[in-house]
C-alpha cells in the first residue's frame, strides 16, 4: 500500500499509531529493565542532579514550594477538576462527542495507570518528604495521568482552531506542563527518573490511541 496515495488525515492517524506503539513498547522494556534492577544506576545518577538523596529537595525554600505548587496540577484532584470542567463546557457548547471522548480517555487512563501500579507494586524512593503518597512508585500517576489529561485537551483545542500558531501553542503548552509536572515528581524525591519516563511513555500513547480510535469512528468534534 502506498501511504503517500492516502488522505493527510488518514497518515496522520496511521503516524500516531505507530508512535503509541513505538511508546508502548518503551514501557515494557523500562518496565522489564526496572524489575531486573538494570535501572538502579540511571535512577540514581538522574536523582543526584536533582539533589536527591536528602530529606528536602535541593535549593531555597521559594524553589521547593514552586516544585510542591507545579506537582499539584498533576494530582488526580486537579485533573479532575480540569477534564470535568473540560467535559461540563464541551456538553454546553453542545459537542456531545468531543465531551464523550475527554471524558472516555482520562477516565481509562486513570485507570490504566492504577492498574500498572498494582500490578508492578514498586516501592516508593526510601526518603521523607514533605508530599503525602499513597499509592505504589511505578508509572508515576501523575506523569501518566497528567500527560492524557494536558495533551488530550491540547490536541483538542488544536483540531478546533485554523490558526497553525495557536494551534503550536496548544500543543507546546500541553507537552510543557506534562514534562513539567515529571520533574517535579523527580525533585520531590516520591519518584524514581524511570517512574517518571515511564508515565511520560504511557500516558502519551493512551492519548495518542484515543485520539486515534475517535477519529477512526468518526469526527471528534460534532
């Protein structure tokens, strides 16, 4: 088959779909990699440059709260507020589908990302902290939860406008505060760096594969 004799639209679900799965496959192999201990030298080279090690994360006080004030727009908290608010003005504006779809695709990957997280049961770095945890260390919830939430929307707000810049800055804004939202978990020290870029690789390709599976059953907006 020849992909250049197909419709842009159509190569471009065919991109993300082989992009997700390219992500997909990054997670197991960390996954794989973390449980045979040959992630303990990058865990921790990473966690050094961070200042990790400590009971407080490295530089001055106003930096620590930054990080504590970025980590909470990835807490679960958050990002339901978010995609319900999201979902509230997209039923509203009468975009009955598009609503069906954030709704869909962040619950799923809340999901997903609890479901990994018991199964895999991954300890928690052994420091004090000044966050609360609660749940297991690998995926990190907030990097894979906040990257289906952030980038879902964004790809959403993207879609719906004809300016390429704004439709850039969507995007780059999303990408943005997910990576954002990772590091903070990292400098807190309540994650291992794999926790992180394993999030980062599965949330990304849930969003991508919803994204894909909206389209393939027709327009997302509408």
């Amino acid at each position: 088959m020849d992909l250049h004799s197909l419709p842009a639209p159509r190569r471009r679900l065919l991109a993300a779909a082989f992009i997700a799965a390219l992500l997909l496959g990054a997670f197991g192999l960390i996954a794989d990699e973390m449980r045979e201990g040959e992630t303990a030298a990058f865990d921790q080279a990473v966690t050094r440059l961070f200042g990790g090690g400590g009971t407080d994360p490295w530089g001055p006080g106003w930096l620590q709260e930054a990080g504590r004030d970025v980590t909470a727009l990835g807490s679960l908290t958050i990002l339901a507020l978010i995609a319900s608010l999201a979902v509230a003005f997209l039923l509203l504006n009468g975009q009955r589908h598009a609503a069906l779809f954030v709704a869909l695709s962040v619950a799923s990957g809340a999901a997903l990302s609890s479901l990994f997280k018991l199964a895999i049961d991954r300890p928690r770095p052994d420091i004090e902290t000044a966050v609360r945890v609660f749940t297991s260390s690998f995926p990190s919830g907030h990097a894979t939860v906040s990257a289906v939430v952030y980038l879902t929307l964004g790809a959403l707000l993207a879609h719906v406008t004809p300016d390429r810049r704004l439709a850039a800055f969507f995007l780059t804004t999303a990408i943005g505060l997910t990576v954002l939202i990772g590091l903070s978990r990292i400098y807190l020290g309540v994650h291992y760096p794999t926790d992180v870029v394993a999030g980062w690789a599965l949330g990304t390709a849930w969003a991508l594969l919803c994204w894909v599976a909206a389209n393939i059953r027709g327009r997302v907006i509408g």
